[in-house]
C-alpha cells in the first residue's frame, strides 16, 4: 500500500511528462535545442558562460570574468575550469585556474589568461574576445587546494601565470587565517600579473611578497630558498610555475625528505610529441597495434583485425569518424596534427589520419 | 585506368593521362585554398542558417495552432515549408556530409546530427555520402540513378515495366522522403527471398519504422492535436508543407545528374581510377542551377551540384565563391559546364524519363561498339 505521495516527485512526473510531449513536437530535436536560442545559460542545459568582462592585467595577460550557467555548482580556490572556445569557428578546449573569490555573492567566477607566443586560446582570450561572448564550461575540478585544516604556515612558489591558482586561495582569504610567504618570478615588476594587488596585501602586513625580476635577477633557483625562506621546508607549500621550475622543486623538496609537504600544479600537458608512427589502443575492443606514421588508422585497424567502420577512403565522406581519447595524430593530407588530451575526444578521419604518438581511440 | 564512355562523341577524347592528373591537381589546390580559409565565417553561417530556421519552424507551427483561418494556413504551411526544406538541404544534407565537422561543434556535427526526414541519418549517410558519392553515375553501382525503379539511361535495358516509370516518378517526388528511406534500405533488393530476414537488414528496417513513427506522431498527430478545433486544418498543413518540401528537393536532386549533358559511367571504369579520373567523373556527371542567392539556399547549395561533387566536405556556401575558378578550369581543358535555370533543368531532367519509358530509337547505335575514350592514351 502506499502512503502520502510527496508533491515533488508528482511535480517531477508532470514535468517529465510535458518534457516527453514537448519532444514529440520537437523531433528529431530536443526541446533544448530550442531553449539554447533564447537561454543557453537556463539550468538544465549544457553548461555555458558568458563574458561579461575583459579586464587587461599585463600587457599580455587579462581577467575574464564569466556569468556561469545555472548549472554551475561553484568551486574549491585553488581549483581550474575548462573553457571550450570556438577560435577561427573551431571549437578548442583549456584549462583555467579560477582567480575569483568562491561564492562570490554575484555568482561570477573569473579566470586569467596569459597570452603565450603562438598560442591559439591563450591569444584569442586575451587579446580578441569582447564581453557578451558565450563559452562552453565544464564543473570546476583539480586537488590543488587548501587542505580543512588550514596550515599555520604556508608558503607559494609561484611563476609567470602560476599566480593564477594561489590568487584564489588569497582572495578568498587564506592571509587571515595563515603566515603566508609567496616567492613570485615574472621578467619584470610590470609583468606580475595582480602586481598592486599582491604588493598592496604584502604592504597591509596580509602576507610577506618576495619578487623576482629574471630579466634583471635571472632565475630563481632552489638553493636560493635556503636564504629567501629560511622554515621552507617546514611550510605546506604550493608550487605552479614552468615545467622546469617544477621538477626542480620536486627534487628539492624530495632530497629535504619533505615531498608530502609540496603541492604541485603543472599547466602544460604532458607533452605528446610526434613521432613516426606509435601504439594504437582501441579502448573498446581493447585491440593494440603498432602503426608507423604513413599508414592510416584504418588500415592499421583493419590489419589488426579491428571492425572499422569506414566508407570511401578518401577522406570525403566521414564514413570513418571516430574520437580520438588522447593521443596525436597526423593529417597524411596537409601533415597537419591533431592531439588530444583525455576528456576532449576529437573527432578524426581515420582514413587520412596516421598515428603520431600513441593513441587511444574509442571504439 | 581509364574513363569508358559509351557515346559517339567522347567528351574527355582530347584530354591525356597527364592532362587528367594536372586536373586534379589544380581541384587539389582551389580545395586546400578553401580548407586554409575556412573557419569563423563558416561557423558563423551555419549557426544563423540553423537559428533562422529554428525559429521558422516554431513560429510557422504556432501560427499554425489556429489554422482554422485560412491566413494563418497559408502562412504557417508555407513557413513551415521553407523551414523543412532548409532543414533537409542547406542544414541537414550538409552537416551529415562532415561540412562542419572542423567546427568540433557536438551539436553540429555528421555523427550527431539527426534530420527532419524518415531516413535515419545513419543509414542516408552510407547510402548518400558512401554509395552515391563514391559511385556517382556509375550505372549499377550508383543506386541514385533511377532509384533502382527507373531506366535514365540508354545503356539501361528497356523493360515494358519502364512504361510506368513517368507516374513512379511523380509518385516518388510526392513522397520523396519515404522513397529516400526505401533505397536507403535497399528495399529492391533486400525484400528478395532469402535476405528478407537478415538481422541487419532487420535492424535497419526497425529503426526505419522507428524514424516514420516519430516523424507522423509529431506532424500528423500531436502537432494536429494541439490545434484542437483546427485538428484538420492543421493536419492539411503539415500534409502541405511535407508535400510541398518532397516535390522541391526531388526537383533539385534531379536536376544534379538527370538533365542533358550530364555522362553516365560503365562499372569496369572505374577499377583503379586515379583521384584525377575521379574529379573528371565527377565533373561530368552533374549539373547545376542557375539562379538568386535565395534559390541557392534552399537548394542546400545543390545549384552548385558539380562544386559540391568535387568537394563533397567543403562548407555549402564556398560552392558559389570556387564556382568561377572551377568554371575556368572545365573551359581551358575543353570540357562541359552544364547548368541552365531551374524550369528548363526540371524539365529536361522529366524529359528524359519519359524518353527512356520507350525503348533507344536506334537500339543498334549507340551500343558499346565505340569503346570509347581512353584518357591514357596521349591526345
Ligand atoms: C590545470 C591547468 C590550469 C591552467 N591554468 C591556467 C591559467 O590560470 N592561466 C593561463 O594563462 N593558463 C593556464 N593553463 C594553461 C592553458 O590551459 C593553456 O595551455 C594555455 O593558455 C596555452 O594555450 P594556447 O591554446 O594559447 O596554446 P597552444 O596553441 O595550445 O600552444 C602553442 C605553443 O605553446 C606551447 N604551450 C602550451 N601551453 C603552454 C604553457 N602553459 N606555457 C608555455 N608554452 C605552452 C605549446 O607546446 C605550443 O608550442 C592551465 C593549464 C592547466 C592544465
Ligand atoms: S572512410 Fe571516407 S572519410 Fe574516411
């Protein structure tokens, strides 16, 4: 027997039943597709933001601060977002480490992006994305943050755009509750990204700045802590700079029998470079072949016994698309290259593309 | 290998191996031009091409909710109208070609997409994309030609079934949609004793059923529905505006390969064609349309039939911007262009398949007694 239905799942039942009807009209579309023209930001939805602001903070580097989709379930300081971008109409997923309070009372969340040479987002980013622009997010993810229990004393390591993660936990006001040391490097005192901010906060006494102008000062290199930071050793410490910069303080750290002290945050993927050819994994079949870099994915497939799907072989019909999980691969056409990093499953034709590096592809 | 026409005058005679691959080349490079350019503005159109017709649609069929006025039944069938038909070609058609599959856009994309037509797109994809395409006009193998039901060829036998063919091809614009799904399946020849009961024909033919189910619950049932006191009227429009895109996409499809001028092919040539022999099939066997940028747009682009056919992935609205430069290039090397308006396409591609309802005039001539060109022999 039953007892008293709550009304919300009722309401729930009334509302999938509208859902369900409103696809009937709608299809081979969902009601959403619909939606998206006038809210694309509405719960429910794929989660989007909007740009509401571009705030320069270098000459290279800037502030986008993005009205998040109602689905936005907030976020840890400390922790990134990844940002999908259409750039040249093609649309191009990164990460970015969130610099704006958590909980901010508007809803608003921030990055900052530095433009690096060549870099295709990082440009477009800074340089010509105008307010109003929608972007595809992703929920906030990343364990670089700051544990329950906050450190007594606390010291970042930090370079060039590596300011971006320990910003968030400072605003959110990690200085009040901590002694907090930051050795910070950038080429030079115009260069720091949050320079006043930081310089302003170290004048109030919120925390103890050491900066390093490499253009005049040269790197900073590990031994050199001994002096600026006395107690490093003793500090919970988090590091986010350049791949050589990391692996240095790892070592170090490492050596001092300290290493469950660091926290580390690297930016860069880890690096896929493309070679002649590599180990092809079909995920779902589990299939492994060794391809060399002249011979398409779907030959190597089929030779490898792997069902393919396929059509023309000649790269016009697309009969043979299938995402490629991670990995690198080369257009046998224009010798271009197309790498993937988990999560982002690009889409390849298989009959154009050969391996150049391993390769993980769904099927 | 070589290029076999049947004709008396072969069109590619005076055209060497060598001609044929610097042909190729120079299609290669207009190709890789558009690829370097494309981008942006592609997206940018096919976005507004899709939210155009979006809000067509919707508002077509709100319109339509009191198609008991007759205004509100003449405005909202023909919105409604437009918006199937750019949904099934200027959207639809191109997206499942992989045209925008740069942008890497999931909801934009050939392996998600999914028309307004009974089709599923899957199977629409392998026998369009895959046969047609790779096949084009090659008689026997390209099943786009007459269908599999009509002979649009000399070289087809005459059978007295073709007598017919005038009215199955009336029938076949009317219900274009349902005649697309039936030779997507391979009706013709999976319905043949033995194959009838193949689990993949099974398959096939379930999410066929699937596909007409949900397309007839939204336009012939639901949306009627809604209508309440216009139930009927509602019910004559979508009818209307289902009837009105079948006849007018069936018009432009023939128009692509039917029409006068256009070359059919023999199976055997095309067994080791080279990417240059492929282009020049291709050239040969299409046709466009002249016209207005509008009529463009609601052919999908398919007035550029012969651009399309080169460069079957290329975003539709290029077509119009190469055709000039891919225009030049069939003048230098002495070939056909063949367009003309759309009633006089239209009516030469009709003409042609009440033409060939009767047996060749001259049976005996135009046999393969001429074996014809051969594009590897130096001209
Ligand atoms: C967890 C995480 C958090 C991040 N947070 C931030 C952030 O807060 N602010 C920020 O500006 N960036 C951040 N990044 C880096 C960001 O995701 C992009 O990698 C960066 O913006 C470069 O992208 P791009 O498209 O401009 O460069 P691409 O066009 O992808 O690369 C161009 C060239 O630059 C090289 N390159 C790629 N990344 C870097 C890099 N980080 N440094 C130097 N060279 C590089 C490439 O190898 C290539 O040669 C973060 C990355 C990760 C993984
Ligand atoms: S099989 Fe045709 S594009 Fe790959």
């Amino acid at each position: 027997m039953t007892t008293t239905v709550p009304r919300r799942s009722q309401k729930a039942s009334f509302r999938d039943r509208l859902l369900r009807l409103a696809e009937t009209v709608t299809t081979p579309l969902l009601p959403e597709d619909y939606l998206d023209l006038v809210a694309p930001l509405r719960a429910g939805g794929a989660l989007r933001g909007r740009i509401v602001e571009v705030r320069p903070e270098t000459p290279d580097a800037a502030t986008l601060v993005i009205q998040p989709g109602r689905g936005w379930r907030g976020h840890t300081p400390g922790q990134y977002v990844r940002l999908g971008v259409d750039v040249d109409g093609v649309r191009q997923w990164r990460a970015y480490s969130l610099t704006s309070v958590a909980g901010a009372a508007d809803g608003r969340i921030a990055v900052t992006v530095k433009a690096i040479p060549d870099g295709k987002v990082s440009n477009h980013l800074v340089r010509r994305t105008r307010p109003g622009t929608i972007v595809q997010l992703d929920q906030a993810q990343g364990d670089f943050v700051l544990p329950e229990a906050t450190p007594a004393r606390v010291l970042f390591l930090t370079a060039g755009s590596g300011i971006t993660p320990v910003m968030g936990m400072l605003r959110t006001g990690l200085h009040t509750r901590a002694d907090v040391v930051l050795v910070h490097s950038a080429p030079a005192a115009g260069d720091v990204i949050f320079g006043l901010e930081l310089r302003a906060l170290a004048g109030q006494g919120g925390l103890r700045l050491v900066e390093r102008h490499t253009d005049t000062d040269g790197l900073l290199g590990v031994h050199e802590l001994d002096d600026l930071v006395p107690d490093h050793a003793e500090r919970e410490t988090w590091a986010c700079g350049p791949v050589g910069m990391l692996d240095a303080v790892e070592e170090h750290w490492t050596s001092r029998g300290v290493a469950e002290r660091l926290h580390t945050e690297r930016f860069r993927p880890t690096v896929i470079s493309p070679g002649e050819g590599g180990t092809l994994t079909f995920t779902r079949s589990g299939a492994t072949v060794e391809a060399d870099g002249a011979t398409p994915i779907l030959d190597a497939g089929e030779n490898a016994g792997v069902l393919m799907p396929s059509g023309c072989r000649m790269g016009i019909c697309y009969g043979c698309v299938l995402p490629l999980r991670q990995g690198a691969v080369r257009d046998l056409r224009t010798g271009d290259l197309t790498t993937a990093v988990p999560g982002d499953g690009v889409l390849i034709q298989t009959c154009v593309s050969a391996a150049a590096g391993t390769c993980d592809i769904e099927l | 290998m070589t290029v076999i026409q049947k004709k008396a005058v072969n069109p590619v005679a005076h055209l060497s191996a060598e001609d044929i691959e610097i042909i190729g080349k120079e299609l290669d490079a207009i190709r890789d031009r558009v690829i370097a350019d494309r981008g942006e503005r592609d997206a940018t159109y096919i976005r507004k091409v899709i939210k155009t017709q979006r809000t067509l649609e919707i508002s077509s069929r709100a319109v339509l909710l009191f198609s008991l006025f007759p205004p509100a039944w003449f405005v909202g069938t023909a919105g409604l109208a437009v918006a199937k038909i750019l949904e099934n070609m200027e959207i639809g058609h191109n997206i499942l070609h992989g045209q925008y599959d740069f942008m890497r856009d999931p909801k934009i994309h050939s392996t998600t997409w999914e028309w307004d037509h009974v089709s599923p797109a899957d199977q629409w994809k392998h026998s369009h994309n895959q046969l047609h395409h790779t096949y084009t006009n090659v008689v026997g193998k390209d099943n786009d030609l007459g269908y599999g039901i009509m002979r649009v060829d000399e070289d087809q036998k005459w059978h007295p079934m073709h007598l017919g063919q005038p009215l199955w091809n009336l029938l076949n614009a009317c219900f274009f949609e349902y005649g697309i799904a039936a030779y997507d399946l391979e009706l013709g020849r999976n319905l043949q004793k033995g194959r009838r009961k193949a689990p993949e024909f099974r398959a096939r033919a379930r999410a066929v059923g699937r596909k007409i189910r949900r397309q007839v619950l939204k336009d012939y049932i639901v949306h009627p529905l809604l209508s309440g006191p216009s139930f009927l009227s509602t019910l004559a429009a979508t009818f209307t505006a289902n009837l009105i895109r079948n006849l007018w996409s069936h018009s432009v499809i023939m128009c692509g390969h039917f029409p006068n001028g256009v070359e059919t092919f023999e199976k055997t040539s095309i067994e080791g064609e080279t990417r240059g022999e492929w282009y020049l099939r291709q050239m040969l066997g299409s046709a466009n349309i002249s016209g207005s940028k509008l009529m463009h747009i609601m052919t999908g682009n398919l007035s550029f039939q012969i651009e399309h056919h080169l460069f079957p992935d290329l975003p539709s609205s290029r077509y119009q911007e190469i055709a000039p430069q891919v225009r030049a290039l069939f003048d230098r090397y002495g070939l056909k262009y063949t367009t003309g308006p759309l009633p006089k396409q239209v009516a030469s591609a009709w003409w042609k398949v009440i033409r060939l309802s009767l047996p060749n005039r001259h049976t005996a001539q135009p046999g393969p007694a001429a074996p014809a060109l051969v594009a590897s022999q130096p001209a």
